[in-house]
C-alpha cells in the first residue's frame, strides 16, 4: 500500500468522501472483476461491487490499517459475492439459466478468429469456475486472479490457511475432472460427426 492510499484511507475514516471516491477509483476494477468471477452475470457483478463500496464505506471504522486494504475490501466483496450465489440457490435458479458468458475486456486489435476463440476460453473457463461451490471458487480466484499469497486469502475469507491449501486441491481436482469431461465431450462429439459425414 503506497502513501496516497495510507492518506485516502485516513480521510475516509474520518468522513473525508472524495478519498472514499478516490478509493473507489482504484478499487472499482479488482471488486468488479471478482464479482464477475464469482457470480458469472455482468448485472450481478456491478450490483455486488456497488454493494461492496456500500459496505465498506459503512464499516471502514472496522478496517484494521495493519492488513492490506485489498484484503479487507476483497474479502467483502466474496463475502457479498457468497450471500447472493445462496440466495439464487434458495431460489432454485440454475447455472445452465444464466446468460452466456463473455470476455471482460478484448483488445481492439485483435482478429475475429482471435476474438472468437478468446471468447470460447473465457466461456469455457467460467463454465467450469461455475462447477465449483463459493467456499472454492473464492480461493481460486484470489490466488489465480488476484495473485494473492495462502495467508491474505485465509484472512480474506475467515479461515486457515491449512483450510485454503485444503480448498484449493479440492478445487483444482474439480476443475481438472470438469476440464477432462469437457474434453471428452467435445472429442466424443467430433468422432460422431465424422462418421456422420
């Protein structure tokens, strides 16, 4: 954490709301993006990173300045994240009713056949992202998308860091049997058509 963000977050716990403003600027991104991860909706995602400013604004008085305010703000965020993947479960809604998924952001550049495939990954990664149940797929994303060490998702989420080395094993054996599923699908699928033709 750098001295203008040790500064922001002085002025916003004592009410400063432009050093709030300009947390949310630097955070609006990493909280969005994470959202998106976990809930797989771009809706969601920006109702839950509007929510986690919401929150974190509401609670900065419970802010420890001896953690990583990426930490702290993330692990609201998942928490939020968490809440609203149980309530669609209560509500019976089922992964295979959601939208198609799509890349966060493309380079302007790029080929359509290149754009096309990127986006076939993107899918494909969050499809399989969606196998996983919350207590996965948060430690997952922190660690493979956030970069973020075994202790600062234990303390992100509440739990040892026995618990994520646990969780993340289990997530990656998940997500290798669901990627070797899907392969054999596919290759099921392209040795039918063949012998159709």
């Amino acid at each position: 954490m750098d001295d203008t963000e040790k500064t922001w977050i002085h002025q916003a716990r004592q009410g400063d709301q432009s050093a709030f403003t300009s947390l949310v600027q630097s955070y609006q991104g990493p909280v969005y993006n994470l959202a998106y991860r976990m809930l797989g909706n771009s809706t969601e995602a920006e109702d839950a990173a509007q929510e986690t400013f919401i929150r974190a604004y509401t609670r900065l008085h419970t802010y420890d300045p001896s953690r990583k305010f990426s930490s702290w703000l993330l692990a609201i965020a998942s928490h939020h994240c968490i809440d609203v993947l149980r309530k669609r479960r209560i509500n019976w809604l089922s992964m295979d009713d959601l939208p198609p998924m799509t890349e966060l952001s493309m380079p302007a550049s790029t080929q359509p056949e290149q754009v096309m495939v990127s986006e076939q990954k993107a899918s494909a990664v969050q499809q399989m992202l969606n196998t996983l149940d919350p207590a996965y797929r948060t430690p997952v994303i922190l660690r493979y998308w956030y970069d973020m060490s075994y202790k600062e998702i234990a303390e992100t989420m509440g739990v040892t860091v026995s618990t994520i080395k646990t969780r993340l094993h289990r997530a990656r054996a998940k997500l290798a049997e669901t990627a070797l599923n899907r392969n054999q699908h596919i290759t099921r699928g392209k040795n039918y058509e063949s012998t159709t033709v």
